[in-house]
C-alpha cells in the first residue's frame, strides 16, 4: 500500500524525506510557536548523537491529531497558491489537514561519549560502546558522510564484527540489526593491532577461517577477561575523540540551570566521599568512578523525559585502576552502576 500521495519533482526535496517517515510508519508531530506564529516538527531522525527533522512553517491545523495512534498512516500532499497542504489519514477514523507556507529540514549532531543507558547488567562498558557505535551508525545509515567525520568513519565498522555486537545495550539480540562483514572484522583487527594485543588478533585470525556463531561467542565473552581492557581504554578513546567535534546539546535556561546544579551535587558527593578528580572522572586508591548522563533531546521530547546522571563505579585492587576496570573479569575487580 502507498503511503504517499501526490508528490512531484518539483517540490523541496524535504518532501521525499517526508514520503519516507509515512513509507515506515513513523509519522509524529508537535506544534509549538516560534515570533507569535505556529509552527510543526517532525522527527526524522533522532539519537543520543542525531537530531534532524522536519519545520512545517506557519502552520495551521484543522481537525484532530491523535499521537498515541497506533494503526496505519497514509498521507497525500498537495499545493494551492501559496501554500501546501498535507492531509494526514490515521486510519478510517481520524483525518486532519495542516496548511502551511514552507517546509525546512534541520539536523545536528551532538557529542555523546558521556551518554551511559544501563538496561542490561554485567559487561556494561562495552554494551554502552556498542549503543554509541550504533547511534554513530544509525546517523550514517540515515543521512551519510555529511553527518559523520573522519575519525567516527574509522571505528563505524565496530558494529559489524559480531562478537563485539553481541554485547547487546538492550534485552534483545542485535543479530539481524547490523549486518556482519569483513570490514567489521579488519577494523577489530586494526584495533587490536593498535592496542598491542596480539592474542585477539590472533583469535580474530581463526575467525576470519571459522566464521562459525560458537566463535563469534567465544570471541564475545573474550571481550569481558581483564588481557582486553588496553583494547576498551583504546576504542573507547577514539569514540571520544570522534564525539568531541561536536557541540554539547543546549536547553532552555531553567533546564541549563537544573543540569548545572545536578553535575555539581555529584561532584560534592563524590569529593565528600574523599574521590579526587574534576567531573566526570574521580578516583581514590584502587576505585574509579566515570560519570554518564542521559539527555533529553532539545526537541520534540517527551515531557516526562529527565536529564539523569550514573556512574560506572570501578574497583580493581591488582592494579592502578583505570576507566571501567572493574567491569572486566579478573581477580580483584568488582564493577556496578551507582544513581546519584
């Protein structure tokens, strides 16, 4: 069934974007004023790195939008004099029309090293690697270079060697998401290389022979032993190096305001605590604490969404400890995740 109806060569190419959100059912819509005039927003892609949609300018609506519709979508865009007008079917029982004078994509990228969701426990430095890689890769996916720089096009390829894929952020299994190729495998490889570890190369070598689901976990749970840390400590590196290009994301004064005083309460706790370090790294003898934070999206949030800060606590009593150490296995490492 189409989506899409009436769309032609000569209107923005912001057309064809929109033709896509109905194609995949993802149709939503917020109306917010902006110089005493209306305008509506439509999410096209939206990630802890991403936030792109669409602005429907001047905008008015007639009739009713139901956001918590669930059945099928179907659209059909037309243009009288001036304006467009884009009738939206939600079903056979709701139909509404927004009239409009223009149509303007907006996209940009923020950092996101710091992001930290923990749904899953155990081995969560590297599922929260996994979720970054993948939001690099959900962006290049969408929209291309243009939104991705040179060093994040190095370490893309991470989420297609499926060992380190299998170290899934949510509770259900990545196979399938993320295609499994060579060049997944040659910059694990270019990784390891970099890191020193030559044992992990060399499973990576038998690998490339025996292509097989039982190596692919066995290079997984590889992963997780305390000889891969200079291999994490370096791909988790790269990552913040590729996320610090970008800006931080900016929020209305009062939310600023309350982001400001929750960094600062967690660094009172922690110094009262007798960690040392300046936000969001701490340490004290054999504890290391890295801090992570959950944003709202600058846009088209949901109301009930909180900015919320975790920490990746670590203990490692064998060594210096260093970022996550004691999320791997070991003697002497111990590794939870603590709300503040």
């Amino acid at each position: 069934m189409k989506r899409f109806y009436g769309l032609n060569e000569a209107m923005p190419k912001e057309f064809q974007m929109l033709e896509e959100i109905f194609e995949y059912q993802v149709f939503e819509l917020q109306i917010g004023q902006k110089n005493g005039k209306n305008y509506g927003y439509i999410p096209y892609m939206m990630n802890d790195a991403l936030e792109c949609y669409l602005v429907l300018k001047e905008i008015k609506q007639v009739g009713e939008y139901v956001p918590s519709w669930e059945g099928e979508m179907w659209a059909e865009i037309d243009q009288k004099e001036n304006q467009y007008v884009l009738i939206v079917h939600q079903g056979e029982e709701h139909v509404f029309t927004l009239w409009f004078y223009d149509i303007e994509k907006k996209c940009e990228c923020y950092q996101y090293h710091s992001i930290g969701h923990f749904w899953v426990k155990g081995q969560e430095q590297w599922r929260q690697l996994v979720y970054i890689i993948g939001t690099i890769y959900e962006k290049y996916e969408y929209l291309g270079m243009k939104v991705c720089n040179q060093e994040e096009m190095q370490i893309l390829s991470l989420i297609e060697f499926a060992p380190f894929c299998y170290w899934s952020p949510i509770r259900e299994s990545l196979e399938g998401k993320y295609p499994k190729t060579y060049e997944g495998i040659n910059c694990m490889d270019q990784m390891a290389k970099e890191a020193g570890d030559y044992k992990y190369r060399m499973l990576i070598w038998i690998y490339r022979k025996l292509p097989f689901r039982w190596m692919e976990k066995f290079l997984a749970q590889r992963l997780t032993v305390a000889s891969r840390e200079n291999l994490y400590q370096l791909i988790w590196d790269k990552v913040a190096r590729a996320s610090s290009f970008y800006k931080t994301r900016n929020y209305p004064p009062d939310l600023n305001e309350k982001i400001s005083k929750c960094r600062k309460k967690t660094d009172q706790i922690l110094k009262e605590e007798g960690f040392s370090g300046k936000y969001p790294a701490y340490h004290k003898k054999y504890c290391y604490v890295q801090v992570t934070e959950e944003h709202p999206f600058t846009i088209l949030e949901s109301k009930d969404f909180n900015f919320k800060i975790q920490c990746m606590v670590s203990e490692c009593k064998q060594k210096k400890v260093k970022r996550n150490s004691g999320f791997f296995h070991g003697l002497g490492r111990k590794g939870w995740i603590r709300t503040i």
